[in-house]
C-alpha cells in the first residue's frame, strides 16, 4: 500500500513553479488510474459528437480536423475538463460497482424489478448446475470403462456414488481412507475430452452463483462477486476489512495481481456508465433534421456505444471473477501464515 504519510513542507523551498509542479503532482496523485480511460472516452467521444452537432452532419474526418484545429484556449479548457472528469467519474466509481452489483435504493419500482431479476437469476443458476450436473453423469460413462481397467473398484465405487449424488450412508464404500485417496485423483482426465470440455463451461458458470439461493443477486456482476465471497467465509466489517488487514502480510506478487484486478474491476465499472450516458447523449446530438433518414444516425450512433456499454460490463464481469480468485488466494495464504 502507498505511505499516505504527509510530508512537511519546507518553508525555505522556492514558491517558482517547482511549487506549482508539486501542487498539482499532488492533485494528479490523488487520481485512480482506473478512472483516467473512463473520462478521456467521456471528454475525447462528448466533444466529437458536440463537433459533428455543431458542423450538422456525420463528417467524422472533418470534424476530428475542427477539434485540432481549435485555439490552444480550448485545447486547455479540455485538458481541464479531462482531469475533472477523472475527479468526478473517480467519486462515482464505488457507487456505480454497487449499483452494476444489484444494490438498489428501496422504490416500488425497483422493488418490483428487483424480485423479478432475482427470480430469473435463481432460475437461471438451478438450469445450469442441473445441467453441470448431467454432464458430470455423461463424463463418469465415457470414462467408466477405462477406470476400471486401470483403477481400484473402490475407487470407481466413489466417484460413481459422489456423480450420482447418492447419499452417504448408501456408499458401497464407507472406509474414511479410500474415500481421502480417491478424492485425491481426478477421475475426469480419462474421459471424453469433448463432453470434459463441455462440463467443465457447465461448472464455471454455475461457480458463478451463490451456494445459497437466498443470497443471489439480481445481477451476474454481483452473484459472481458474492459467489467468491462466500468462499473467504466472512461477512459484514470483517469482509470489507480483510483486503486492509492483509494487505502488507501477502507476497508482493499477489498484492499485484489483486490491484491489477480491482483497477481494471473500477475501470471497467465506470466505462458503462460513460458509455451508457454517451449513448442517450448520441441521440439529440446526431439528430439531423434535414434529411429523411434522421433517425438513422441517432440508431447507430446509440447501438455503437450501448454496444461499447455491454461489452464493458462484460468485461467487468471477467475481471470480477479474476478479483474474486485473487481474494480466495489471499484468504489462503492468510491461513497459511496463522
């Protein structure tokens, strides 16, 4: 973690613009990295559509020449509008993961649009782990053949009983011994490769989920968020204080991999809602009146970046699922060091 530690200042140093390069170095400093990318596709696409409003038609080349063409006046007020851009889509960057993850302010109607996605995603998870769980089946039969030639029966008899889910007390095996050995082999790597292939999909998008259906979100950022939770077995203060706790205990390496995460986790968080609020901005900006296609370029212009906005999300969804491995691995070098 950077040393937040102020340094005092020197009342002998010059007031020159060394003072003036330090004072906003300090003010650059207190910027997210995350948060750069968002307000430059804020500021860089906003005024491309303000120019092509202004010039009244969709000549992107002539009007990309008007922006560079503009007095170093303007050129400034961007370079200001840029970094206070960073400063305010930095403020909204908690906000927007919580709102992306499914937390709500209390409205009927967001009440009611709430239980309905909930409902949809609990539906939704019961399909795939069903599905997860047939493919599992199919896998033990392609591969049934060729464990017992080359394992132990009571081997085959465990992970035929753990595969079909049958109850404990109706194993064929019961000894506590075979059952560690056998856990400790996977069995999957002489079955199909397909059907493997096929599973193993199954199987990561129902880790996706919650374990519990009473704590599944309605949205997937947040049930992939709260899936990787659940497995620190934390709740409330200690959760939201576990990164901070750690966080100079862990190998630097790790430590890397954790804010490489979270940055691209805030990054990409932020680019939907630029690229949501570009989007509805596009409609009235590319309005041209004159022709008979005017709705033509507001449509395009608005499922481009809509567009954009989806595959942010998207990607904020992967880098969720890289976050949340990172967390399980902190938690386990947290045991290890206990």
């Amino acid at each position: 973690m950077v040393d937040e530690t102020p340094v005092a200042k020197d009342s002998r140093s010059p007031k020159g613009p060394e003072g003036v390069s330090g004072f906003t170095t300090r003010i650059l400093e207190q910027l997210a990295v995350s948060a750069w990318l968002p307000a430059a596709m804020l500021i860089g696409i906003g005024t491309l559509l303000v120019q092509l409003h202004e010039n009244n038609n969709l000549d992107v080349p002539k009007a990309v020449d008007d922006i560079a063409s503009k007095p170093w006046g303007v050129l400034v007020i961007l370079a200001f509008g840029l970094v206070l851009a960073t400063m305010v889509t930095q403020a909204f960057s908690f906000g927007i993961i919580r709102a992306l993850e499914g937390y709500w302010r209390p409205s009927r109607l967001l009440d009611s649009f709430t239980k309905a996605r909930v409902k949809h995603h609990v539906k939704r998870a019961a399909r795939i782990t069903q599905r997860a769980s047939v493919l599992q089946q199919k896998l033990f039969e392609s591969a049934r053949a060729r464990l017992l030639r080359e394992e132990e029966r009571d081997y085959v008899d465990v992970w035929e009983a753990d595969v079909y889910e049958i109850p404990r007390e109706k194993w064929r095996q019961q000894d506590d011994g075979v059952i560690a050995e056998a856990s400790e082999i996977d069995w999957r790597e002489k079955a199909d490769p397909a059907l493997a292939a096929l599973f193993y999909r199954a199987h990561q998008r129902a880790e996706d989920y919650p374990s519990a259906r009473n704590r599944v979100l309605p949205t997937t950022l947040g049930n992939v968020l709260r899936a990787s939770e659940e497995g620190l077995n934390l709740k409330g203060s200690a959760l939201e204080r576990f990164v901070m706790e750690n966080y100079k205990s862990m190998p630097p390496r790790l430590m890397a991999q954790h804010d490489q995460f979270r940055d691209r986790l805030d990054m990409y968080s932020l680019l939907v809602l630029v690229f949501a609020v570009l989007a509805v901005a596009s409609i009235p900006l590319l309005m041209e009146s004159r022709t008979d296609y005017a709705w033509t370029p507001p449509a395009v212009g608005f499922t481009l970046l809509a567009s954009l906005a989806w595959l942010s999300y998207r990607a904020a969804i992967a880098s969720a699922r890289g976050y949340g491995s990172t967390l399980l691995a902190m938690n386990a070098e947290a045991k290890r060091e206990q």
